[in-house]
C-alpha cells in the first residue's frame, strides 16, 4: 500500500527503452571489462576496508585528497604487495633449489637404496605377487618409482617457469589494482552516494545491505589471509624442525589452505609419508600429529571465527559459501562466495520485513 509520500512511478514506452539500452550497455562494458574485473574489485574492497586510515591521512594533510591517496596508495604497496613479491621470489628460487636437490638425490641412487628397505620391499614383493598372472606382472616397479620421480621434477621445474613467465602478468594486474585503488580511496563516497541514489531501495535497506558486504568482504579477507599465514608458520616452523625446507613448503601449505576439504593434508600428508619411509620415523610421527592437531586446528577455528563475528554467518553457510565460490568464481571465489551468500541473507531478511504482513497472513490461511 502507497502512502501519500510514495511518488506514483507510471513507465512510459521511452522509458522502457532506456531500460533495454541501459541494459545493453552494462552488459558490454562488463564484457569489456571481464578479464580485469578481478583487480578492480579487489581495489574497490582494499579502498573500503582503509577508508578510516585515508580519512587520518587526509586530515594530516590538510584535506588534500591526491596527496592523501598518493600516500595510501604508497602505503598499501609497502604493506601488502611488495612484501607478496618478495615472499614469491623466494618460494620460486627455494623450489627451484629443491627440485635440483630432488633431482641430485635420485641420480645418486637413492631410488634403489630406498626399495631395498626391509618396508618398502615387503611392501613391492606383496604388490607383485598379487599381480602375479595379470597384465601389470612385468612390471618394474623399481624403473617405475625412477620414472615417476623424474617426472615430478619436470613437471616441478616446468611449472616454476610457467611462474615466472607469468610474471609480468601478475604484476600488470597489481598496478592496475593499485591504479583504480588511488581513484576509488578519494572519491568512494561519491561514488558510493550515486550508485545508491540510482538504487530504487529505501536509504534503511540501502545501508544494510552496504553494511553487510562491507562486514562479509572484511572478515572473508582477513579470515581468508591470517588462516593461510597462521597455518603456513605453522606448518613451515614443522617442516624445518624435520631437516626440510621450511619457509618453501610453509609458503606452499599457505597458498594450499585455501583449496577446500584438502587443505594443508595436500602437502604434510606426503612428507609424513616420505619420512616413514626414508626412515625417519620421529620425525614422520612428531609431523603428522603436529599437522592434525595444530595445523588443522588453526583452520577450523580462525576462519569460523572471524567470519562468523563479523558477518553474522553460521559454520555451514561459511562452508558452502567458500566451497560455490572457489567451484564458481575460482580462487577469488573466498572473497566473492561469502560476499554473494552475505548479500543473499540480506536481501531475505529486507524481503521479510517488507512483505511481513503478507507473509503472516499467508501463513496464518
């Protein structure tokens, strides 16, 4: 029902047709736009979530805005990207490394000296005799644990220099993001202002939904961020403690955290294996029960938690939130997933306020 305050909104066929081509042209410039749409809202979340931070340094600099952003713009490389490329470098020329010692060790070999361990074996000799009288019976499996390997070194080397390679692009992609960062920082409120006065929704609704996606962007960033470099010291500080290289496979559980159901186990569950194997049974234990307890501990508790406080998301719906989204979205999909469920309970909770009373006599019928 109208109040006498509601504008009485009567389209007209001119108006329609503003609709279409309104409609058509967002549709290409998203088109247009599709392959840097990452950075940009990855800029746009970073330039909401400092706002505070530019609005002190804006002050300090008696209110002027280029100068304000220049500065936080600065900031945000020192404090977020140039550390990321460090840390890259580092893990590229750390697993350059250990592929060459990979490599080194099997043409020492230590392949063969690893069969005849009293485990491994018993464990081949049982393999081949219950192949015995198939296809797989001529198989070597000694040739086929050097072939394998070897394999894996390549693939290894192969795909830290498809990483470098791709450098350049990675690093296109960070200026863009820190290009549209410094033009959102200082004129976000406009911006912000306009988009919600062309949204036909009451300023309550307006400001709700805002709030949530600012809630939800928030603690899926830094749920996201400090369960990956909680989980990665951890699982880095084990690693070392085993004899191996521990700032690279930390590096790697970090970045490995963020695949869904296997997380972490993708890495620690190999080296635990590796150890026993080779011997190294203190270690393979001390390992395997630190990675369960401490590592896995970290991630069913941090990320909950800091999503759950801010984004008001229960454990299941932070789940499937994270889970769609990486399916959907790729890995920015930890960010976009919670964002979309977040903004979803949003629009059910407006459409439940709006249509109370229909909804109540509905259910009362």
């Amino acid at each position: 029902m109208k109040t006498k305050h509601e504008p009485d909104i009567k389209l007209n066929i001119s108006q329609y047709f503003l609709f279409i081509l309104i409609a058509l042209s967002l549709f290409l410039c998203w088109n247009m736009m599709q392959g840097y749409i990452d950075p940009v809202i990855i800029a746009i979340i970073l330039s909401v979530l400092t706002h505070p931070i530019y609005e002190w340094i804006n002050k300090k600099c008696g209110n002027r805005s280029n100068l304000a952003a220049i500065i936080s713009s600065i900031l945000l490389n020192l404090v977020i990207i140039i550390p990321l490329f460090f840390i890259f470098s580092a893990v590229i020329r750390q697993g350059i490394i250990s592929v060459n010692d990979i490599n080194l060790w099997i043409k020492d070999g230590n392949i063969q000296r690893l069969a005849q361990t009293p485990l491994i074996s018993e464990a081949l000799a049982f393999i081949h005799e219950k192949m015995e009288g198939t296809l797989f019976k001529e198989i070597d499996f000694n040739a086929l644990m050097i072939t394998l390997s070897s394999h894996v070194g390549e693939i290894m080397m192969s795909q830290g220099k498809y990483a470098i390679s791709n450098i350049s692009s990675v690093a296109g992609k960070f200026f863009l993001m820190t290009f549209v960062f410094f033009f959102v920082i200082q004129d976000q409120r406009k911006i912000f202002d306009y988009i919600l006065h062309l949204s036909p929704l009451s300023n309550s609704n307006e400001n709700m939904i805002a709030q949530k996606i600012k809630a939800v962007a928030k603690s899926a960033i830094l749920g996201t961020l400090v369960t990956a470099v909680s989980q990665g010291v951890a699982g880095g500080v084990a690693f070392a403690i085993c004899g191996l290289p521990g700032f690279f496979w930390g590096a790697v559980m970090a970045f490995a955290s963020l695949i869904p159901f296997v997380g972490t186990a993708l890495i620690w569950v190999p080296a635990v294996i590796w150890l026993f194997i080779s011997g190294s049974w203190g270690y393979g234990i001390f390992l395997l029960i630190w990675s369960v307890i401490v590592v896995g501990t970290i991630d069913n508790i941090v990320r909950p938690l800091f999503m759950k406080g801010s984004a008001g998301m229960g454990t299941l719906l932070i789940f499937f939130s994270i889970l769609g989204g990486l399916n959907y979205f790729g890995i920015t999909g930890l960010i976009y997933g919670p964002m979309v469920f977040g903004l979803t309970i949003v629009l059910l909770y407006i459409y439940d306020v709006e249509f109370n009373s229909f909804l109540k006599h509905q259910d009362n019928s």
